[in-house]
C-alpha cells in the first residue's frame, strides 16, 4: 500500500480522492485549512495547513511519500475590464506559488518512493475560450506549463500530470450551481448533459497516482462531460 499527501483533502474533489484512497487501505495524509471535524478515520490523518504562509511545514510527514495532490483553488468568473492586479496575484499565490511551495517541500521524500506521482490540476478554461474566464486561465494556464516543465524535469523518477475538469459540484462551485435552474443550463452546455461529480475527477486522479498509469507523464487529461473536445 501507498502513502499520499492530500493538499485539500477536507472538502470537495479532495475529500473524494482522500476517501477512494483510504478505502485502497493506503495511508492518506490529507490537510485542511478551515475549520473542520478530524476525527480519526481509518488509515486517514488530517492536518492543518495554510499554503499562503511563507513557511509551510511538513512534520506530520513520514520519510518517504508515493504521491502528492495539490486540489487548492478557486472560481472568480468576472469581465475582463474589472479583474484587479491584486485579484490575479491573490488567485496566483493559491493555485500556482502554494503548489510550487508543496512540491519544493515534498519533493525529497517523494524521490525515496519506487515509482511517484504528482497531480495538479487545471481547468477546462484554460485551454477553451469562455466568456469571464480570463482569471481562472491565467493561474491555469501557469499550472499546465509547470505540469509540462516539471514532468521533463523530474523524468524518469517522478511522473507529473494535471486534470483539467469542467464544472463541478463541489463547495467551491456553489454559487454557480446554486438553483435546480443553474444546474439544468450548465448541464445542458455538456455534451453529456450533466454537471461533474468529485467522484469523476477522484477517479481520474486516483489512477494517476497508481501503477495503472506507469506511463503517463507530462499530460492534461481533460474530465470535462466532452465540453472541450465536441461541438
């Protein structure tokens, strides 16, 4: 069994990838950074972790760890003409420096591990263009390049992907899909006519981390309902 590092793993897609892990009877350590209920779970140890603070550490880690998924992130769909610099560095720091912190932190124990895995993820948005999607691109669009950059550089020892999914129901998308009539407009614009569950994006996520995909690497797999690819 494997041992994995959940950055996010209290609530959303996180949760779900913390959960399927667990129940693989791999050890799974997963952090939080609000208020949240840590009573133990099997094989599941949960610890608090802000990825904005300027010294993140990892002491309730073991020596050597198999994989690393990074889930923080955030939805600011807004006009182009009223995003703000600091809006843009503040979605930054989240989704592209916090990630970049963890794996620096992590990245020795994950080199003891016989066959690792990091995955990131992205968004349907930033290689599709959408109305209001310019801010979430821009820090997206960051992830795909480390995704790429880090794969070639980590090669043959680490294999790095990243998930693009589209809409999802999860906290983060709550406004969005907040009424029975959001959720049936966002559905239909799928070509599989429905909104994404976390259980879609953990399953793809839980396979990347596996022997399954010993030779996958360097990839943006798209878990989208077919939005990206049919028209």
């Amino acid at each position: 069994m494997g041992t994995y590092l959940i950055i996010g793993g209290s609530s959303g897609i996180g949760a779900e990838i913390t959960k399927g892990l667990a129940a693989e009877k791999h050890n799974v350590y997963a952090t939080f950074n609000r208020s949240f209920d840590v009573s133990a779970k099997e094989n599941t140890y949960y610890s608090h972790l802000n990825v904005l603070d300027t010294n993140i550490q990892f002491d309730f880690l073991p020596a050597e760890l198999d994989g690393l998924v990074y889930c923080p992130g955030s939805i600011n769909l807004m006009p182009f003409r009223r995003i703000k610099p600091e809006d843009l560095i503040e979605d930054f720091e989240l989704q592209v420096v916090g990630a970049v912190k963890v794996i620096q932190a992590v990245l020795p124990r994950l080199k003891k591990a016989a066959a690792p895995s990091i995955v990131l993820f992205s968004s349907v948005a930033a290689q599709n263009g959408f109305n209001f999607h310019a801010q979430v691109a821009a820090s997206k669009g960051a992830i795909e390049g480390i995704t790429k950059a880090l794969s070639a550089e980590l090669a043959p020892t680490i294999r790095v992907n990243a998930i693009a999914p589209s809409l999802t129901q999860t906290p983060l998308s709550e406004r969005l899909l907040n009424t029975t009539s959001k959720i049936e407009a966002n559905a239909e614009r799928h070509p599989l006519k429905r909104i994404g569950q976390p259980t879609d994006i953990a399953e793809t996520a839980r396979f990347l981390l596996s022997d399954k995909a010993s030779w996958i690497t360097g990839q943006i797999i798209g878990v989208d309902g077919g939005i990206s690819a049919i028209k």
